[in-house]
C-alpha cells in the first residue's frame, strides 16, 4: 500500500502539469475519513483527559473523600469492563469479516458488539438507579458523588452514542446496503468504539480501584 | 502488495492475542487491588491501566501498522494532558501550604483568646 503511496508521489512530482500538493496526493476518500475521526478522537481525549485531570485535582485536595468501594461494586464494574473488551474484539472480528466480504459473519459480530454496547449500559443504568434511589446520592451530595455522575455520564453517552453509530451499519446490512467496499466505514467506526472502550479501561482504574 | 497482504493478517490474527492480554491484564489488576498496599497499588494500577490501554489503540485501533502522523495526533492529548495535570498540581500544593498555615495559627493561640478563628489573610 505505502509503496504504491511513494510511487504515485514521485510520479506527480516528474509531471509537474498535475495541480496536486504532493503532501495531499496520497490521502484516499478512506484515508481522509480515518484521519478525521482521529482529530476527532484527540479532541475527545482532551475533554476526558480534562475532567480526570480535574477530578484528579479534587480528590487530591480532599482528605475526606470516601472509598469508592464503599459506594461502588468492583466485581459488577469488572464485568462491565470485560463486556466491552469483548465488545472490542467483537467489532474487530466484524471489520475483518467485511473486509474479506464475509457478510454473515459481518453482521453477526456487528450485532453482537451492539448488544455488548446495550448490556454494557443497561449495567450501567442498574449502578445509577442503585446509587440514586438506594444509596441516595445525587450529583450535589458530595465531590465524590459530581465526579463519579459526570465522568461515568459522559463516557455513558460515548457509549449511546456507539451503540447508534453500529446499529446505523447494522441496519445498512440487513438492507443489503455493506459490501466489502463499505469496509473502511465500520474501520473508522471501530476506531470510534475501540476508544469508547479505551476510556472505560482507564476510567475504570481511576474511579473504582484507585 | 504481498507485503500489504502479510501486514494485514499479521494484523487480524493477533486481535484474539490482545483480547487474551487484556483479559489477563484486568484480572491482574483485580488481584492488585485486592492485596497490594497503598502508594505500590497505585502505581501498579495506573501502570496497568495504561498498558491496556496502549494494547487497545496499537493492534484494535491498527495504530502500530499506520503511518506515523495518526500516531502523533494520537499521542499529543497524552502529552497535554499530562501537561495539563502538573499545571492543576502547583495550584493545588498551594491550597495544601494554605491549610497547614491556617492549622497552625489557629493552634498557636488557643489557650489565651476565646475569640474565634480567622482565615489568614490571602
């Protein structure tokens, strides 16, 4: 691929009637896509990166905070955590099955990373209503309490947000409408829920074990 | 194009390898929480934390096998929030200095004025 790249380069720069910066050439449709998402996904990293700094901040600060375990279950966050690296290595097996035109199996890894996603969050919900209507926290009750509902919120709705992006593909393919051709919009797709799951593994260690 | 292809298998068969590490490396840090102490369990969990996450965006994400600029623009929030982290710590070691002095002014006097604490001034 990269040769075929450096070949088309040098060829634009021997005819020099082609109006094409030579920096810009090699980028495809595809490749464009790829790198906006990863613009993207940096610009999120700064939001998330933002808040646990913050978070980070506070809790420093604050001698009484409570231990997370207190509050928080490990071993049910735990699975969580394990549902969406499956989920992870799911979305990957349906990337390699478009691209090598298998559909069936695209859309049985595809589906299955969705509900990966939806079990992920209706765990989530479980937590929240716990936490809301047993436990009684709020998002005023305490710092521990803000941080703990703005962090695992956000990163919940990254989540939302995944779960629609697939089933969008998902839909598309029960259509009819993917083919191998289509395989670099579930590669971007992926690099989307491969760093929803990317600051789950971090918010995981920050937020509850730690 | 045989190197492509080569590439990309190498590529698609190590994800059930990474799947594998990650799974290993969540129940290593399982077991960290529950039997290492204090500052040794934290750094052993932010460690593993970041590895897995490393794991996730070299071989899930293909990062390893694009060309470098992805994994600059990739590395860049890192490195700023890291920034951003020690830019948020000196305000922070400050506050603490704060609480100290204030600690001890209020315990100087305690036995001679009835007169109740004062901030420091700022």
């Amino acid at each position: 691929m990269s040769q075929a790249a450096t070949l088309d380069t040098h060829s634009h720069e021997a005819h020099s009637d082609v109006h094409l910066d030579p920096a810009e050439s090699p980028l495809t449709p595809e490749s464009w896509g790829k790198l906006g998402m990863w613009i993207f996904l940096a610009a999120d990293a700064m939001t998330f990166g933002a808040a646990i700094a913050a978070y980070a901040a506070l809790r420093m600060d604050n001698v009484n905070w409570p231990d997370p375990a207190q509050f928080l279950g490990i071993t049910f966050t735990a699975i969580m955590t394990f549902i969406l690296i499956v989920s992870s290595l799911t979305m990957v097996e349906a990337l390699s099955s478009i691209k090598h035109g298998n559909m069936s199996r695209f859309q049985l890894f595809l589906g299955l990373t969705v509900l990966g996603g939806l079990a992920f969050l209706g765990m989530q919900a479980r937590e929240w209503h716990e936490l809301i209507w047993d436990k009684g926290l709020s998002i005023k009750t305490s710092l521990f309490s803000a941080t703990f509902f703005i962090l695992t919120g956000f990163h919940g709705c990254h989540v939302t947000g995944g779960v629609i992006y697939n089933s969008v593909y998902w839909f598309r393919g029960l259509a009819g409408k993917m083919d191998r051709s289509k395989a670099s919009l579930i590669e971007i797709a992926g690099l989307y829920w491969h760093f929803v799951d990317l600051v789950w593994i971090l918010i995981f260690t920050f937020v509850y074990l730690i | 194009m045989s190197s492509a292809t080569t590439i990309e298998s190498a590529e698609e068969s190590s994800y059930f390898a990474i799947f594998i590490y990650l799974s290993v490396l969540t129940a290593a840090e399982l077991a960290v929480y529950a039997w290492f102490p204090g500052v040794v369990k934290i750094a052993f969990l932010v460690a593993l934390a970041w590895a897995k996450a490393t794991l996730v965006a070299m071989y899930f994400m293909h990062l390893r096998f694009e060309r470098r600029t992805l994994a600059i623009i990739a590395f860049i929030p890192v490195v700023l929030v890291t920034f951003l982290t020690f830019m948020l710590l000196p305000d922070l070691t400050a506050r603490l200095w704060a609480h100290a002095d204030a600690h001890q002014q209020i315990a100087a006097p305690s036995g001679e004025s009835s007169a109740p604490a004062t901030p420091p001034p700022s």
